[in-house]
C-alpha cells in the first residue's frame, strides 16, 4: 500500500461476492502494511499477527460494507485494523492491570525497522502533510495515528478538552486529505 494499488477496490467488490481469489490477491497486496501497522500500534508481533488475522476476516465478512465514495480501500482497511489492534490493546491493558499491578514495559513509540522500511515513498509524502499542520493538530494526528491512541487518550496526553481535540483531528485531517491529494 506504498501507493494506493488501483485494483483494492475491485478487488474488494469481488470479495463482497464472494471470490476467495480476489480475497487472496488483496491480502498478497495489502498483508505486509497491515502488518507493519498493526506492529507499530501494538509493539509486539504476536499480537500484530492476530489482529491481522482479525482485520482479514471483518474486511471478507464486511467486504459490501465498503463505500469506495466514503474513501480509499486502503483507508477502509487501515481503519478496520486499527479498531482492531486498540480494542486488543485495551483489553491487554485490562488484563495486565488485574493480573500485575506493574504491568510490562510499554513499547517506545518508536517504529521498527521493518515497519519503517514499509513506510517509503507514501510516508514521506504524509510526513511533508503533516509538518505543514504543525501544533496541535499535528500532535493530536500522530498521538491517534501513529501511537494508536484513542480521541480520549489523546485528550488526556495533551491535557485538551476532548472537545478540542476532536476538532484538532476532524480539521487536521481534513487539510491532510487535501495536502495527500495534491
């Protein structure tokens, strides 16, 4: 998903009716960056693993849902692997604090090697985006997506009112979108 491969929404149109074919040649396409995204979220390969695992099976399961009108494949699929790797950190997280009150050391935030290299041309282009945004909504944008943070983790981090950061987000994206079209 370096660039956006023109045939992911075809391909997931087929899945919609059915084509386990088209459903390989997506996941053949798309596997190695969910991957990578999911390993940058949660910091641990076993779990990126399963919830990539997860992410495939909602996208075949959910595969008509896709509006191509509402976004990019890509988009569509990033969206549903995040959703599934912070519900699987929230629970981790639950887990550890009734089992050990001192839980494991957090990741550091920082990407992996692996995960840097699948970054490439896309990342520098969305890097160059979100320095134009600068403060706040920069901070909030890569809290959220780069950290797999939630709005209300974000709100907290930054010590903002949900409400601003919320606003931050739906206007910092908006000019990303716009930045990443040109």
């Amino acid at each position: 998903m370096a660039s956006d491969h023109p045939g992911l929404e075809h391909l997931i149109g087929a899945c919609a009716e059915g084509d386990a074919r088209a459903f390989k040649q997506l996941y053949d396409l798309t596997s190695s960056q969910l991957f990578g995204a999911a390993l940058r979220i949660l910091g641990d390969r076993q779990l990126a693993e399963d919830v990539v695992q997860e992410a495939y099976i909602q996208i075949w399961r959910n595969a008509e849902r896709f509006a191509e009108r509402k976004g990019s494949a890509k988009a569509w699929m990033l969206s549903i692997l995040r959703y599934r790797a912070i519900d699987l950190r929230r629970r981790k997280i639950k887990l550890e604090v009734t089992s050990d009150p001192i839980g494991e050391e957090q990741p550091s935030g920082e990407p992996s090697p692996e995960a840097e290299a699948i970054l490439g041309e896309e990342s520098a282009h969305l890097h160059r985006c979100l320095e134009e945004l600068g403060g706040d909504q920069m901070r909030s944008i890569r809290l959220a997506y780069h950290g797999g943070l939630t709005q209300e983790e974000v709100s907290q981090t930054l010590g903002a009112p949900l409400g601003t950061v919320k606003s931050w987000m739906r206007r910092g994206l908006q000019a990303l979108k716009e930045c990443l079209s040109r």
